[in-house]
C-alpha cells in the first residue's frame, strides 16, 4: 500500500501512513462531518476517520462486532443525495464447533447513518434468515480523544487538556474533555433500546432472534460544546425527515443538466449532491465549506472560485459567498493574522487550537488573491443577475478591497500584487498553490519575497475592469474612469515584466528582487482567465499548456514535468487540480480556443469514470496517463472538495461559450461546441432574472442546435456561431 505523501508546509497535513481502508465514506451537514471506513466503523488507526464539529473530533473510534468478531463486509455505499450512509454486514461463522454454532451468512446486518445538525444517527437491523434460533451479542465500541483537526493533520502539541471522567447511565455514555481553552467538550452516545451491559467504551446487546425475525438498535452521537452549542435529541426517523425536507428543495431548486453520456450525468449529479453537502447555512446565507476532512471550513478563495464555477447554475451561491466575505473583510492591522484593512479572509476556524492562539487560523488573511477575486466576482456577479441592489449592500466592502490593492497589495509601490507574510506563523505562500516550495526558480531555488504572482495580476486586472464598470452604474464616473486605466496601465506593465519567451509563457512570478521565476507553471493559464494576457501569447500559452510536459492525458499539470521541482506526487508541483483546469479551459474559451478547451474537458471526464462515487477529488497524481488504467490518486485529497465539485459545470460553460445579458433578458451562447462523448446536452430550469428557461442543445457536424422546449418568462436566445 503506498504511503502518504508528507508536505512540507507545517500547517498541511502529515501524513505518516496509508489509512487501513482507502474507501471512505463521507457525510456532512453544516458544521459537522463524520468519515467512516466502508464497514461503517471509525478505527482508532485511520487517521483522519471521525465525527466532527468545530474543528474537533468528537468520536475518534467506533466499532461494530458480532460476538467478539468483525462483521464480514457485503456493501456499502453513500445515496446519491449524499444524506444517508448503507452498509450491509453478514456474520462470520460463530462457535464453529460448539453447540451455539452459527453458519456465516445467516444474520444480515443492515447499517444506516446520517447527519443531522450536530449529530450522528445510525438504525442498526440484525435479521435471522436461518432456520434456527439464535441467540448472539451485539457490541458497540466507542471512544473518543477530542483531537483538534490540526493535531489530527500532525500539528504537534507539548501539552493537552484534561479528559474527564465518562458518564455511564443506563442507555447514555457521556465522553468528556476539558480544553486548555477552558471549555468542556462532550460526546453524549445515546442508545435504544438499553443495552444489556454499557460501560465507557462498550454497549453490549444480547439478541435473540427467531427464525426470519428482527432486531432494531438506535445509537445517536451528539456533538457538544459548553456555552457554544448543544444538540437536539431527537429520534432517528425525525432526523430522516429533517435531513430530506431540508436537502431534497436544494438539490430540485437548481439547474440540471441531462446528456446523452449516462456517465457523464453520474459525475455531474453527485457534484451537484457534493455542492449541496458541503454548502453550510451561516448568518450571512449558505457558504460552501472547501473539502472534507481537512477543510471544512469557509475558505476566502475557494468559496470565491467555487461560487464562480457555479455562477450560471446557481447565481445565489455567489450572493451568500459575497455576503459572508463582506461581513468578515479585515477592518484594521494585526500582524499575526496577517490582516490589513479591506483584505478578505483566507480562513477562519473553530477549535481549541485556533482559540489558544497556538495556530493563526481563528480568522486568517494570509491570501493575496482573495480580495481581488472577491471584487471581480462582484462584478461577474452582477453580469450574471444584474442584481444592483444587492451590490449596493456591498458597494463599500468592494471600495474597500480596492485600496487594499493599492496600499497594501503593492507593498513596494511597483505597480504589481506581492505578498509576505506578516508574522511568523503565517503562510510562507499566499497564492491558490499554498504550499512552502510552491514558488521558485528555474534552478530549484527557492522565490524571496515579496513575491508577485502572475495570475494575481491577472486577478486584479479584472477586478478594477468589473469595479470601473459598478462605478459607472453607481454614479461614480470618475472611480470609473480611474480604475479603467489603472486596468489598461497594469495589463501594459504586466506583459512587459512578466513574459518570458524562453519558456513560452508567462513566468510563475517576480521575487523580491523583481526577478523572475523562469517557471513553465498552470499559472499562467489563469492569465487567459482573467483577459490579461496579450491575444498572441494566449494563444501560445494554450499550446504550451498541452504540450506533453503539461498534459499528461487526464489534465493540465500544475508545472511542466522539465522542471527541476517536478513531482507527480507533490501537492502543487506536478498534480493536478480539476478547478485549475476549468479556470484554464474558461480561459481558452474566452479567446477563442474552445477545440483545446475540450481536450481538458475530455481528459477530466475520463477522471471521473475511474473515481470512486464518480466524485471528483481535490487532487490527483499528475502521472503519464497509461492505457487501461486511471490515474494515480492522492492519498490525502479531500474528496469532496468544493471547487473540485463545481468544475465539471464550469467546463460545460466554458465549451457552449455561455454568458448572460440579464438587462436584455438574453442567454448567449459564442462559438458553442461539445465534446465528442456528449452528443446533447438538456439544461432545465436555466434562470434568467425571475424566469427560468428550459434547453435542448444537440450536436451536428458543422454546428450545435439550441432549442428552447419550455421557458417562464420572455427570454432570448442568442447563438452566435
């Protein structure tokens, strides 16, 4: 079994060893998510298994047997809404030579769990298909370490808190820890019916089961935090229906798309269930939180790319992602959270940890690219709904962000957005590729800072070209203007400083020397996203970009594999990223090269055939494709990731060169083309304002047919050939 891939970057997760069951099962509502090994169980040796809530792992261990023994496995698998976990067990042989023997296979353990608020719900049903009575005991194994999710990721503590004593009633085991932060934090296992035996690590039931009859146990986990939170106790089936009511209305409110690829419509379906999942419902609308295990959390970029991705679907996301980000935007100076007026948050986190202080993240700026993307989601915001209103509401936040840019993002006046951290535990790098070896040059050295990316620049260019165009629309004519040209004079700057015709593109960044990173990097695709780059090295770049030193045949890689720090394994110097893909896709789409476009988006659809669940992981090894077999997995990718999720819809757009005039009530489609595995593609419930439009896209030899086969409302259909 390979092992995991240890980063370098203190703040990533450590990885020691390979989890003792690759097929995990993920469910998530809110703030809580459990990951379960495919038996159902969490082993006290997985690393990262667990239920979660705030940052803390509230049962690190949970394990099912049947007379001392481990069920054998027959199934399991996560519905496809992502709302409840089946597991199906059978026993093994049981006193093989005594006079209680029991043939493997006579009981069927049926197992479901689900989530609700901040609990876990499991029905468990034993049933007797035998011709015997037979009498066996059920035990449940539980414990619980109250780990904070950055000690579970390897952060190493020289001290702890204090785990109180368990508390044993009848049929409820309360599990106990007292933070150094002072705060008590319980785990309350509630069990129906009593067990015959329960202590403060088993519930024992003795079951005696008549030919063809059943046995029902109920076990409820509930998350609490002292003075934060409680959990309701309610029973399993009123957590059922909460869970449905509450899931079903997302998943039937949004836009489907149907195709003529059976699967293909797998992958889009379970990315539109991952979406629902790990959107969280806050104060300021939903969110949705980055990846599960290790970033499930509001994340400042991710939330701004996923909502993006997701824009054409669902123009809400963005609303809530905006929101939030408005309400959380940096509103004076702390080095340690590396926060400045008008920067947008990076990351904000919950646990004991981040409440001691002994990591930076409770709420965190360490990014130099969430807050220009916040400004231009705005304004793509605003060309998707034309919603004015709303960017009223967050007219200052934007003006605040805008100076960011010019006082503090350009930290040394050259005209360019660099970044260096401010304290010293902050983030080395601050971009989308993170990582502490993510920067550097053509010989293996590592980037000075202050650093200036190139797809930051990219960033900010389209950020003041949607901020000049609010401006005008908010009577600012002269903030318009300003911003128009500061536009023209960077994207003029930046061609200067930042082409590199030795390697065929832009270089990955300038160092604190305004030297530049000689680095062929997936980066400089994000320039044809963001419009910055010149027409004739965007056309150069996408060929470079598939070239076989970048396209390995699933994807674009995060750098060539010529250069010196290439590492198929890495985590962004070799991989590759499905949401980095459909930036680049997007971006070839916007300047004319849709036939490339669909090359990534052919090689991201074979990806998700071999993915388990048809789930599109944060990450994959970034290995020469090979014939008859999938690409190499990372071994510690969230899976589901949220812009990994939204990729595949950002694809679709960006190969129909789909936009919207929501002033004109029109649907545009520029140069439409779908890929060869797709030969139509039905989009219901496409909102357009307050209508919704209903589509048949069929492909031909020379063009692409659009039918419009219902629709709520007068809109137009623009198809320009």
């Amino acid at each position: 079994m390979v092992e995991k891939i240890r980063l370098e970057d203190k703040w990533y997760i450590l990885a020691t060893s390979s989890p003792p069951d690759e097929r995990r099962r993920v469910l998530k509502h809110n703030d809580t998510f459990a990951m379960f090994d495919r038996f159902g169980d969490i082993q006290s040796i997985g690393l990262e298994d667990g239920l979660y809530h705030g940052d803390t792992c509230f049962l690190s261990h949970q394990e099912l047997l049947i007379e001392g023994i481990r069920p054998l496995f027959l199934n399991s698998t996560v519905k496809d809404d992502n709302g409840l976990f089946i597991v199906e067990l059978m026993n093994p042989d049981l006193h093989p030579h005594g006079r209680n023997a029991v043939a493997k296979g006579t009981l069927h353990i049926f197992r479901a769990k689900l989530l609700w608020n901040n609990a876990c719900y499991e029905h468990i049903r034993v049933v007797n298909y035998g011709l015997e009575r037979v009498k066996t005991k059920v035990e449940l194994h539980f414990g619980a370490d109250f780990k904070d999710m950055f000690e579970v990721r390897g952060f190493g503590r020289t001290r702890r808190g204090q785990m109180l004593e368990p508390q044993v009633d009848e049929s409820e085991l309360t599990l106990s820890y007292r933070g150094l932060d002072d705060v008590i934090r319980r785990s309350h296992i509630l069990l129906n019916p009593m067990p015959e035996k329960l202590s403060a690590s088993c519930a024992e039931f003795c079951l005696d089961l008549a030919p063809k009859s059943e046995a029902h146990l109920y076990v409820t986990i509930g998350c609490e935090q002292e003075g934060d939170f409680d959990f309701e106790r309610i029973e399993y089936l009123s957590a059922f229906k909460s869970l449905n009511d509450c899931t079903q209305p997302r998943l039937n409110r949004r836009c489907r798309l149907v195709t003529s690829d059976p699967l293909f419509n797998r992958w889009v379906e379970r990315s539109n269930a991952d979406l629902v999942m790990l959107t969280t419902s806050l104060k300021d609308g939903d969110y949705p939180y980055a990846g599960v295990p290790w970033f499930s959390t509001t994340f400042g970029r991710d939330g701004i790319l996923t909502a993006w991705e997701y824009l054409w679907i669902e123009p809400a996301f963005a609303k809530g992602v905006l929101a939030f980000l408005a309400a959380h935007q940096a509103t004076e100076h702390n080095p340690l959270q590396d926060a400045e007026p008008g920067k947008i948050l990076h990351e904000a986190r919950n646990g004991e940890l981040a409440a001691l202080n002994e990591i930076p993240f409770r709420l965190y700026y360490g990014t130099v690219d969430a807050t220009p993307l916040f400004v231009a989601l705005a304004g793509a915001y605003y060309e998707r709904t034309g919603d004015l209103a709303f960017i009223r509401t967050i007219w200052p936040n934007i003006i605040a962000a805008l100076k960011w840019i010019d006082e503090y993002g350009d930290c040394d006046g050259d005209g360019f957005i660099e970044y260096a951290r401010r304290g010293d535990r902050g983030l080395v790098q601050q971009g989308w590729k993170d990582s502490d070896d993510s920067v550097f040059h053509q010989d293996g050295r590592m980037a000075e800072p202050p650093i200036a990316l190139c797809e930051v620049q990219g960033y900010v260019y389209e950020a003041r070209l949607h901020a000049a165009r609010l401006a005008r629309l908010l009577d600012e004519p002269a903030l318009s203007l300003e911003l128009d040209a500061a536009a023209v004079q960077l994207k003029k700057k930046f061609n200067e400083a930042f082409w590199c015709d030795e390697i065929g593109m832009y270089a990955l960044a300038l160092d604190g020397r305004k030297q530049q990173c000689k680095v062929a990097s997936s980066n400089a695709g994000h320039t044809l996203w963001s419009g910055i780059a010149t027409p004739r090295r965007a056309e150069r770049i996408a060929k470079r970009l598939l070239e076989e030193d970048f396209f390995c045949g699933w994807g674009i890689r995060t750098i060539s594999s010529n250069e010196l720090r290439y590492n198929p394994m890495s985590y962004h110097n070799g991989s590759i990223w499905p949401h980095d893909n459909a930036i680049i896709a997007a971006g070839m789409s916007r300047y004319g090269f849709t036939d490339k476009a669909l090359k990534i988006f052919t090689g991201m659809r074979e990806v998700s055939l071999y993915m388990d669940q048809n789930r599109m992981p944060e990450l994959f090894c970034g290995f020469e494709k090979r014939p008859d077999e999938g690409p190499t997995l990372y071994p510690v990718a969230c899976s589901p990731q949220a812009w990994a999720a939204a990729s595949v819809f950002y694809l679709v757009q960006a190969c129909l060169g789909l936009s919207f005039d929501p002033h004109n009530r029109q649907i545009l489609f520029k140069h439409p083309q779908l890929p060869d595995f797709l030969q139509s593609v039905d989009i219901r419930g496409l909102p357009v304002g307050s209508s919704t439009v209903d589509l048949s896209l069929q492909r031909y030899p020379n063009n692409i047919g659009i039918n419009v086969v219902g629709k709520d409302g007068n809109v137009q259909i623009v198809n320009i050939a």
